[in-house]
C-alpha cells in the first residue's frame, strides 16, 4: 500500500489504511444510518438481516468511498 503497509487486502484499503481516514468517516457516518456492523464482509456483501435498501445504503456508500480514493 502506499501508506507503507505490507499488504494491501480488502480490511486494510476499507477499514485500516491511514491514507482514507476522512473518506472512510464519510463512509462509515452514512453507513451508521443502518447499521452498527462495520466489518469487511459487510462491505463487500451486505447483510443479510438488513432489508434491501438497507444494503443499498451500504452498497452506495462503499461505492463513493472506492471511487472518492481513486483506488479502481
């Protein structure tokens, strides 16, 4: 990662990575809105105890995130 980090899995970039600390508070302000399960898997593919716009929130939000850190 350019951060410096060994490895630049999934957790890191969404979850760890110092260079996306403000995307990833934007992200995880819009994602509280439906949920308090920060996690990776999450992320990558909802929830399935979340409604389907619910999971669309969380879908959308990742969204922005991968596209505001020009991380595609």
């Amino acid at each position: 990662c350019h951060c410096g980090f060994n490895e630049a899995d999934n957790n890191h970039f969404l979850l760890e990575c110092p260079l996306y600390e403000d995307l990833r508070r934007v992200m995880i302000r819009d994602i509280l809105n439906v949920t308090t399960e920060i996690q990776c898997d999450t992320l990558m593919f909802g929830d399935e105890t979340l409604t389907f716009e619910e999971n669309i929130v969380i879908f959308s939000a990742v969204h922005t995130y991968i596209e505001a850190s020009c991380r595609f």
